[in-house]
C-alpha cells in the first residue's frame, strides 16, 4: 500500500495534535494503593485502581511494576501481561477495548439493585417465577388408526403418554 505524501502529512499532524494534548512523562505502580500512577506533561497525574483497566486485574506487583512508555508517550505498555493502555483514551474515560468495556458495564448493570428491580423480582416470584422450558413431547405411541400420516406440527399436539 503506498501512501502518498499529503497521507503522511495529516497523520503526522493528527500525532502531534494527540501528543500535543497530553503525554506520558512518567508511569508507576503503587504497590500500597494498588493503583497506577501516570504524570502527563501537562502537569496532570493520572491514578486508577488496576482492576479497572483490562488485562491488568489479578497480576502481580512485580508485573504491574513493569511498565514502559511507548515512544510518543501516547500509550503504557506491560510486557510480562501483554496489556496496552492508551494515554488518550484514559483522559476520556476508557480503560479497554470497546467489548471489554461493554462487558464490564453489562455486568455491573446486571448486578443493580434498584428498587424497580426489587419490585419486578417480587411479582415474578408471585406468579410462579421464571417459566420452565420445554422440551417438545415426544411421541411414544403410533398414530391412531386413520389418522393420516403424522408431522412434527401435529406431533407435539398430540397428549404424551406416561
């Protein structure tokens, strides 16, 4: 794929427009607080509780510890988890991919605890809870006599014997 020279210029403008709004001085892992810590060269410091971000809950200390800054400063990298962070991404809020993200809110909405919730569950409880699934009755007998030639459809309708 070949890239033309105003293709090169726009990226490398995009870069820097990125770069320019903040940056990776420094990052460390803080062992006491369990936490990551990111200085930018804006002045602004970054800190979140691993388990926040994917690919960095359950590691250890000296995993986590290990970080590396990439090259323009826009992205934290562990090696020893194969896990990557982007520096932009945390700024707005995103600390992993977008299906990771959907699943970590998919199950902390799971897990509310709304009154409306509450409630539902209460009714659904009253009328018997969640309805079992069937299983289509099987047909344990022939057909009655003159009956005609049988079908699934009219299979399931008829009484099941026991």
């Amino acid at each position: 794929m070949d890239i033309s020279e105003h293709d090169f210029q726009q990226a490398d403008a995009k870069a820097k427009a990125t770069r320019a709004a903040g940056h990776a001085v420094s990052a460390r892992y803080d062992a006491l607080e369990g936490r990551i810590a990111v200085a930018l060269n804006t002045g602004v410091h970054i800190t979140f509780p691993v388990e926040l971000a994917e690919g960095l809950a359950g590691a250890t200390a000296a995993d986590l510890a290990d970080i590396q800054i990439t090259p323009a400063g826009t992205g934290l990298h562990w090696p020893r988890l194969d896990a990557d962070l982007y520096i932009p991404a945390l700024l707005q809020g995103v600390f992993g991919s977008k299906r990771w993200m959907a699943r970590q809110l998919g199950a902390a909405g799971g897990a509310a605890r709304s009154e409306a919730k509450k409630a539902a569950a209460r009714v659904n409880g009253s009328k018997g809870g969640r309805p079992r699934k069937r299983a289509l009755a099987q047909v344990t007998q022939p057909p009655r006599a003159g009956a005609g030639p049988v079908s699934r459809r009219s299979a399931a309708t008829l009484p099941a014997t026991r």
